[in-house]
C-alpha cells in the first residue's frame, strides 16, 4: 500500500480529505505544515478517528529536523495531497514532484495562467514521462450528482444551446461567523479575484463537465460589493461555447438572496442542476422539450471522498482518471481569469 503524506492542516484537510483517508484506508504516514501546532492538530483529530498519533510523522516549517525536505526524501512516502494557500501551492507541488512523489493538489491548480501553464508543461515534459502523477482535487467533477447530471445532458436532451449559472451566497461576518472567511489568506488574498477565483473554479468546472462543451470567449461585469471581500465578491459574465452555445454565469458572495441552479437546455429537454436544503446533496432535474418534469433525483455528491478514492486507484494501477487532469484545472482557471479581468477569448494552453 502507498505511504501518504497530507500537506496542510487546515479546515478543509481536517474536515474533507482527513476523513476520505479514513475511510478509503490510506495508509497516512505523515502530515506536513507551516507550524508544528497546526500538524498536531490534525493528528490528534485523527486519532480520535481511530488513526494511532504513533502511525504518524510530523513535519513542519518552525522544525529544525522535520522539515517539509525531510518528508520528501522518505522513500516510503509514494503520494501526497496538498491543500495549502493558492499563493503557496505551486511551488510546493514542483517539489514533491521533483522528488518523485505523486501529488493530488486542491484546486485552483495556480492563483494565475501563467504560473499554471508553467507547473503542467515542467511537469508533462520532465516528470510525467517517468510515471509521476499529477493530479488536481476538482471534486465537482467527481460529484456523483454532477455526473449523474453529464450523463443526462449527454443522452436525453440533444444539442445543448444555452446554459445559465447563479451561485449566489451572503457572506457577512456582522450577521455570522464564516470559517472561511477567517482563514488569514482569504481576508487579505494576494491572488486575483479573491473568493470569486478560489470559489469560481468550482462553477466552471461544473459547467464545463456536465455540458461537455469549452468556454471560448467571456465578457463580463466586476464588482466588489463588501469592503471585506477584496477585490471582488460579485461577476455577471456572458460566455460562449465552442459549438455556438451561448449562456451566462452569475457569481455572487455578498447577495442577501441566495441561489445555486445549473441550468443547460438542449434542442430535446433541459437539465437542472440545484441545491437542496441538506448539506452535500444536490437535485438533478430532466425535463422534456416542453418544461415537463421527466425525473427528479435528489443526490448526496461525495465528490471529495469520490476524488481521494480515484486518486489511489491511479496511484496504485498507474492510470490516473482524467477528471483529475491538470490540464482540466487550467481550463476551468483560464475562464474565471478571464471573468474577472472583464472577459475575452479564453487563452489556450
């Protein structure tokens, strides 16, 4: 079995990938992060989750021998998975793939195109020829939700010609308290976009998934409502797909009214995609030509776990799932870039 290290121990690594591991009984080795309290932390979360604090090396930045080099020169270490700060990511993925570990890296793959665009050609041109592989934690495209909802914009409703997205959310620290938010590089983001990037991937990636189809042009309006969500908190962008579709993407943090709706229509029916009131679940619906309601299924998405559980599948066969592709992370960042600099033709890798 593949020895795992986790980098980062943050909120979304206790709360997601931890539990993941747990439950697809990884064989975690080692946790990595910027302080030793914080690596603490998260093993003594997992030894309440029934993982021995003794089966579990720590390693940190304030370390003078347990340093992130040191976990990297382990030999029993195959694969690791980072959730770190946008800013901080990249270069810690080009080390671990420089020292020959598998990497499954949270999204967005860079907080810019460039910096991405640099990462995956280092990494196709030297690393990936030697069985190295690199891997971006998208987990709405392996939400069992949005799948089920591929499937069905892909054989029941025809040529998809229109598709519209609203995300709309109200994040108000005067009126509740939101974990995120108080994440010291969310509050003051050194990376465009600021939660409209680091959250605006998510709902592209569904949008491009469940369509199938590219986004090739944008054209959008910015603004940042909430002095606290630098530099911006809302877009409204027209895009444009590559067999002619045309549609629009709505994303707002700072909306008192809330909403999540995916809607794509085909020349044959429409597929739905929305909340539900439980936490996880989505509802996909199909609808014939004329709006009439074909099924209704409300899904729980288990995307996080779904992305752990193919990520050490590939480790362990050597084919990694191409929901995993980094280059399908570039593509998703490419269009929120081009959202939040006012639209234009998508830049290519």
């Amino acid at each position: 079995m593949a020895g795992i290290a986790l980098l980062g121990a943050g909120l979304f690594a206790k709360e997601a990938h931890l539990p993941a591991l747990i439950e697809h009984k990884a064989d975690l080795r080692a946790v990595y992060s910027r302080s030793r309290a914080s690596a603490d932390s998260l093993v003594a979360l997992a030894k309440t989750l029934g993982i021995p604090d003794t089966a579990i090396t720590v390693y940190s930045d304030d370390s003078s021998t347990h340093s992130l080099s040191a976990l990297l020169a382990r030999s029993d270490i195959t694969a690791v998975i980072i959730a770190l700060p946008i800013t901080i990511q990249p270069s810690v993925v080009q080390a671990c793939l420089a020292a020959g570990k598998h990497v499954l890296c949270e999204k967005p793959i860079a907080g810019d195109l460039s910096t991405a665009a640099s990462l995956i050609t280092t990494y196709e041109t030297t690393h990936k020829p030697l069985g190295t592989h690199f891997a971006i934690a998208e987990q709405f495209r392996t939400d069992r939700a949005f799948t089920r909802a591929r499937a069905l914009a892909s054989t029941r409703i025809g040529k998809i010609v229109h598709v519209h997205a609203r995300v709309w959310s109200n994040i108000d620290p005067a009126e509740q308290a939101n974990k995120w938010l108080e994440t010291a590089w969310r509050k003051a983001p050194a990376y465009q976009g600021g939660f409209v990037l680091d959250g605006g991937v998510h709902f592209i990636a569904l949008v491009r998934y469940v369509s199938g189809l590219e986004i090739v042009r944008t054209a959008s309006l910015t603004a940042q409502m909430r002095a606290f969500l630098p530099p911006l908190d809302t877009v409204n962008a027209a895009v444009g797909f590559a067999n002619g579709a045309a549609g629009s993407v709505s994303i707002s943090f700072a909306s008192r009214r809330a909403a999540f709706e995916f809607v794509f229509v085909g020349e044959e029916g429409t597929v739905v995609v929305k909340g539900s009131k439980r936490a996880g679940e989505s509802v996909v619906v199909l609808e014939g030509r004329d709006g009439e309601v074909l099924l209704e299924e409300s899904i729980q998405g288990r995307g996080v776990s779904e992305e752990v559980r193919v990520f050490l599948e590939g480790v362990k066969t050597g084919r990694m799932d191409e929901r995993l592709d980094p280059r399908q992370a570039y593509a998703d960042l490419a269009v929120i870039e081009s959202v939040c600099q006012g639209g234009g033709d998508i830049r290519a890798l």
